[in-house]
C-alpha cells in the first residue's frame, strides 16, 4: 500500500502517517458513496495503533527512574530503548500501523459501511 500511495503522490510532501491517513479517507468515503449512493458519508478522523507497546513500557519505566534519581537505570533503560530502536526490524515496526480506529461523521455512513461485507 505505501508503495502505491508513494506512486499516485496522495498526501505529497506530507509525513507517511498522514498520507497513509488521506489514503484511507479517500477509500472509505469512496466506498460509502458507492453502497449508499449518494454523498452522505465523510471520515472525521482516523488514528493509527503501533507495534510499540515495548517501547511506552520502557518510557514509562525509564520515566519511574527519573521521579525516583535512579540513574544507573536510567543508563541502563537508555541504552536498552536505544539498541531496540536500531535493531534492523524494529524501525520498520515503530513506523508501520497495525490498526487503524476510524471515526465517522454520521450514523447512516457507520450504519453502511458495518453492513458491506469484507472485501480484503
């Protein structure tokens, strides 16, 4: 997907997280438009789950270390959050949504799109 979004310039200039989003907005209201058949269905906000659980633990515990001056872990905790993040698959991880959580304008657009079945 970010190939083809990167190819037909939607969002250009703009960060992979909005253009991803654009993206999306695009083809739902699309699809909203297609089942209902008129235009009565716009996307208020979509946002985006990571796979980043480890590191909000880490921040948060790295966060505990600085409330309570324990500085060696502080260190300790750095360098860990550190070497993850520069670890060859964890980039690509951080920055790739997992899921997606779409908030609809009107009740009619969410009522369509639940009812259409999976198309993939």
């Amino acid at each position: 997907m970010r190939e083809y979004i990167y190819q037909n310039s939607v969002g250009y200039r703009e960060s992979d997280g909005l253009q991803i989003k654009i993206h999306l907005s695009q083809i739902l209201e699309d699809k909203i438009k297609e089942l209902s058949g008129e235009d009565g269905g716009k996307i208020a906000d979509i946002n985006f789950a990571y796979y980043n659980s480890w590191l909000l633990d880490s921040l948060r515990t790295r966060g505990d270390h600085i409330k309570f001056q324990e500085w060696d872990k502080l260190n300790e905790i750095n360098r860990y959050i550190t070497e993850e993040m520069h670890r060859e698959d964890n980039m690509e991880k951080l920055c790739t949504p997992k899921c997606a959580f779409v908030s609809i304008e009107s009740e009619t657009a969410y009522n369509t799109l639940s009812e259409c079945e999976h198309e993939g």
